[in-house]
C-alpha cells in the first residue's frame, strides 16, 4: 500500500516525464508585472484574465494513469525524434471526470449523427436511382 506522499510523487514523475516527451516546460514563477494578487488577475498575451487558486496543482494529471506497465507496440514510430512513449486509452473513464458539459455533448452528437446521415442517404441515393440516373454527377476541376 502506498502512502498519500509517495503517490504525489508518482504522479508528480509521471507529469513530469509526460512534459518532457513533449518538450514542455513548466513554470511556476511569474513575473511580478503580470500579476495582480488584489483582483487575483494574471496578464495573459496582453490580455487580463483570472488566476488559478493558490492550491491549484497543475501537475495532477486530468486522467488517472494507467495502473499497469505499458511498452511500445511493434507499429510505434521510433524514427522520429521526440515522439511520446505510447499511452493506451483509458476506457474506465467516469463520466463526471470528463469536462464537457450536456450542451457541448448534445451539440457533438447532432454534427455527427448529422454527418452519419448524409452518409448514409448518399449510399442510399448512389446504391437505387442513382445508379440508373445521372443527374448528381457532376465534374469537378480536372476532371474534363
């Protein structure tokens, strides 16, 4: 069993190795010319927006990490400089641990059954009459 510490400091080694697969470097010093602790603002590319909260951790991953020790498959690309070790998808997920919210889900849902949709009619139009008939065929550039 591990203690409460010695988990921060897994997590805090895997936040870490994470940001540098990525080449990422994480500060946590400001300027004091871009801070403003009375309104508790920080200026952000010109712009004044609010701070994170004083006990705000950054380095806790979003995510839990997978619970197992994972090696890179055959098919990972290793000519490549600087590309991640493979993470799998954690599909044990809660959905209260997803930050989208129902009208984000609901708008995402009616693009894609929408795409779905025309899909499947183009299938259907291509597969019946528009198989016999031509009048949807048109030619596109370079094609003449």
């Amino acid at each position: 069993m591990t203690t409460i510490p010695e988990a921060v400091h897994h997590l805090e080694a895997e936040a870490i190795n994470v940001l540098e697969d990525y080449k990422i470097r994480h500060s946590s010093h400001r300027p004091e010319k871009y801070e403003n602790t009375a309104n508790n603002t920080v200026i952000v590319a010109g712009v004044e927006r609010e701070a994170q909260p004083v006990e705000f951790n950054s380095t806790l991953a979003p995510h839990p990490l997978v619970p197992y020790p994972v090696t890179n498959p055959t098919y990972w690309p290793q000519s490549f400089r600087q590309v991640p070790d493979y993470r799998p998808i954690n599909t044990r997920l809660d959905w209260d641990e997803r930050r989208q919210n129902t009208l984000f889900t609901v708008v995402g849902t009616i693009m894609i059954c929408g795409c779905w949709m025309e899909a499947v009619a183009s299938t259907v139009w291509r597969n019946t009459i528009g198989g016999y008939i031509n009048i949807t065929a048109w030619r596109i550039g370079g094609e003449w």
